[in-house]
C-alpha cells in the first residue's frame, strides 16, 4: 500500500512500477480531526491492508486531508500520477468535493462516495453511508419519549454537508407537535472545542435549557465540560450519536446525563472499500446505494455496542 501524505510524494511515486493490468484504487478521506474521523481512518488503513493481500490485482492510494483544498489536490494528484480506475472519497465538505469529483467520474473513474454526500445527485456509482434521515428521526424519537410533556432543547449541527441537512431534517421531523421547542441551534462542526464554545453560547443566552441534542458524541463531549464549567443544573441530559466507547459506557453505566446514543459506525468507509474492490474484480453489481441504519443504543441494549479495544 501507498499512503499519501503530501502531493509531492504522490508524484515521486509515479506509475511505471506497477504492471499493466493491475487496478489502483485511490482512497481519499478526511484526516481524524475527531474521534469518528479517527475512528474511520483506523477501519480505512485496516481495510486496505486486509484488500491488498485477498486481491493480489489491485493496489490502493490513501490519502488523508485536514481541508477541503488539500482533499481536491489529493484526488487530483492519484487520477494525474497514479492513474486510478476507481476512487473512493469521503468528503471533508459537500460543495468544495463536488466539482473536482465530477470532473474524476466524467473522465471514466469509478466514483464511490461515502458519509457526507456531494450537493449534485447521480455523479457516483455508489453511496456508502448511514442512515442520515434515520439517524435523526431516531434522535427525534428518543428526545420524545424522553420528554413527553414537552420542554427547550438546543440542538448542535456538524460541518455543513448534506448528510447534516437530512439528520436535522430527519430530527425536526420526529418532534414535530410534540410540544419540544429548539430555541437555538448552531453549528459545532463534528468538534469538541468547537461545541464546547458553541454550548457556553447557549448557557449564556439561555437561562433554561432542559436538554441538548449535541448529534454526535464528540459535540457532546464539548457541551458536557460546558455544562459543568457552567455549574448549570437546568439540563436534564444529553444525546449524542455515532456509538463511542465512552458514551457507550456510560450508557451502560446509567450515567443520566448520557441516558441513550444512536450508532453511526465509522466502520462503513471498510464496507464502502471493500464493495469498491468487489466492483473492480469480479462481475457482481455493487452499484446503487448501500445504507448502514441507525439504533438506538439504551442501557438494555449497550453491552452490544461496546467495544472497549476500539480507537473510538
């Protein structure tokens, strides 16, 4: 395997080492900026070392990006250097991964695009995610059994992509006429610092808050250590999403402050690789879209989702 780590040594690599008949796989993600990127960075270099022995034909590129402009020179470096027959990207953001995509599947390439969606339907092969809609109306439904008389909630969003638009979309959804009122909601970006900041912001708007949806567990960490730096006892708990080992735990605890999570397994860019490599070497379809759902994890059910050796 050859692992990106900078456009220069795209180039130094070249193309003439490789025979002819053998098929390179560009792989392009984001970098682990945060605990599910970390989480999905360990399943894709795993994935691709596990490939690269079962299919002797193919080889694979992955490249990692902290930007959206880093993401776009990757790409652009495996179709130029390496001669790619298919990639599969990860977008760090939906608008900026767009176009230079595009340009990647009119030129031939397969596309398969994984997570965070591109804003022009109909350019990949395949799509690789999780049950986005899903994933918010469960969060939607939980926050209603929870709060059956009703009550204010903040909510935080992720990085602006598409999948973040149908979670929302898929949340308000499911509180609708529930007597749940959002009275505020940002942007924390998927990231702890950032939710952090974005939660002191509603604690100081805010004199009651009964509870958060943070959508994902590193943004609940973030709204967590605000609420205590806070010293606020209004807010009867938290829900995140995306099953990390720590939230799991302390689902299983009884912790009241984390009583549920909802899976969103950073596992899926492994199925999204894998299905990519079925696709170059044998005749089986794999296009179309492969959705990975989403489950409400409760202190019943916990055990199951916890995996204490996971990197996330």
């Amino acid at each position: 395997m050859k692992t990106i780590l900078a456009s220069a040594a795209v180039a130094a690599l070249g193309t003439g080492a490789f025979a002819q008949d053998t098929k390179v796989i560009g792989v392009s993600i984001p970098a682990a900026t945060h605990g599910w990127a970390g989480g999905m960075n360990f399943h894709a270099q795993e994935a691709v070392e596990r490939l690269e022995a079962v299919y002797p034909d193919l080889d694979f590129v992955l490249a990692t990006a902290s930007d959206p402009g880093k993401q776009v020179n990757d790409i652009e470096d495996m179709v130029a250097t390496r001669n790619i027959s298919a990639l599969v990207v990860l977008p760090f953001e939906s608008e900026p991964l767009t176009g230079p995509v595009q340009s990647v599947a009119e030129s031939g390439v397969w596309v398969t695009v994984v997570d965070r969606g591109l804003s022009v339907d109909g350019i990949e092969d395949l799509y690789v995610a999780g049950d986005n809609p899903g994933f918010g109306r469960v969060s939607g439904e939980y926050m209603v059994s929870k709060m059956p008389d009703g009550g204010k909630i903040v909510a935080l969003r992720g990085i602006p992509t598409t999948i973040d638009n149908e979670r929302v979309a898929g949340f308000e959804a499911a509180i609708e006429g529930s007597g749940i009122e959002i009275i505020d909601m940002e942007h924390g970006n998927w990231n702890r610092d950032d939710s952090f900041n974005v939660m002191q912001d509603f604690l100081q708007k805010h004199e009651e808050i009964d509870a958060v949806w943070a959508s994902d567990d590193d943004m609940a960490v973030g709204v967590l250590a605000a609420i205590e730096a806070a010293g606020r006892d209004d807010i009867q708990f938290v829900l995140g999403g995306a099953g990390m080992k720590e939230m799991v735990k302390r689902v299983m605890d009884g912790d009241s402050m984390i009583p549920a999570d909802v899976t969103y397994p950073p596992s899926m860019i492994a199925t999204a690789i894998e299905l990519t490599a079925v696709g170059m070497t044998s005749t089986a379809p794999v296009s179309g879209t492969f959705t990975i759902g989403s489950v409400l994890i409760t202190p019943e059910n916990a055990e199951q989702f916890y995996y204490p050796d996971s990197p996330f």
